[in-house]
C-alpha cells in the first residue's frame, strides 16, 4: 500500500483537515508556502490523467475541496497543482492536488 493510501485509510496517523467519503486534504510534510495542503482521493490512481479518467466526479471534488479550503484561509490568490510524471516533479505515484498560498508565486515556474 502507498504512503498516501496509508494516510487515506489512518493506517498512518495526520492531522486530516478535511475528509468525505471519497477525499481527505492534509499538510504537506515539507509546505512550500504558508498554505500547502494535499488533497488526494481516497482510492489508489497513480495520477492526475487516471484519477480523472476513472473517477471524474471525485476527480472534480478535488477541486471543490482546494476552493474551500483557500475561502476558509482567505487566500487572495493561490496555486494549484498536479505534478504528473517524474519528469514534472511527481515523486508519490498517487494522485494528489498540491494547493499552494500565502505568498507570491513566479512564473514560468521551475
Ligand atoms: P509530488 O512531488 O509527488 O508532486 O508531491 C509529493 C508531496 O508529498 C511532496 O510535496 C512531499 O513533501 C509530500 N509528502 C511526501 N511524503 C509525505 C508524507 O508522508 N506525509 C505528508 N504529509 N506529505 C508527504
Ligand atoms: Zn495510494
């Protein structure tokens, strides 16, 4: 089972801030802003393109969860983000929405 797999199923304990029966939203490990959350679905796809593929209502929740939370933060701009292959930065081969604000982001970005 992935790391994020655990995470989903409490088989590995974190602070959820948001969880339905098909997504949970946590804090990324090392956040590369002030807001950094992942918000992932429950089932196991290794990314972006399979999880919408397979799932695009859940797929969408994604989405739905990352404005929430960016309204409840009072977020007046904010990033997001799916790295999808290793070449893009992708280094958790489950499918995860990186949600990024409070502070200024360049681009193009690195
Ligand atoms: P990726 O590079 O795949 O787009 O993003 C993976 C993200 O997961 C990284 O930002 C990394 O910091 C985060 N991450 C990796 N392992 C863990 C973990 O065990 N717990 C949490 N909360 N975040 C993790
Ligand atoms: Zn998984």
């Amino acid at each position: 089972m992935c790391i994020f797999c655990k995470i989903a199923s409490g088989q590995i304990s974190a602070e959820l801030l948001y969880e339905s029966p098909t997504v949970v939203a946590f804090n990324d490990l090392e956040p590369q802003a002030p807001t950094h959350v992942l918000i992932i679905p429950k089932a196991h796809y290794e990314n972006a393109a399979e999880a919408a593929s397979a799932d695009s209502t859940t797929f969408a929740e994604l989405f739905t969860v990352a404005k929430k939370i960016a309204a409840e933060r009072g977020l007046d701009g904010y990033r997001m983000t799916f790295n999808t292959g290793a070449s893009a930065g992708q280094s958790v081969f489950h499918a995860h929405l990186h949600l990024l604000g409070g502070r200024a982001f360049a681009w193009p970005p690195g």
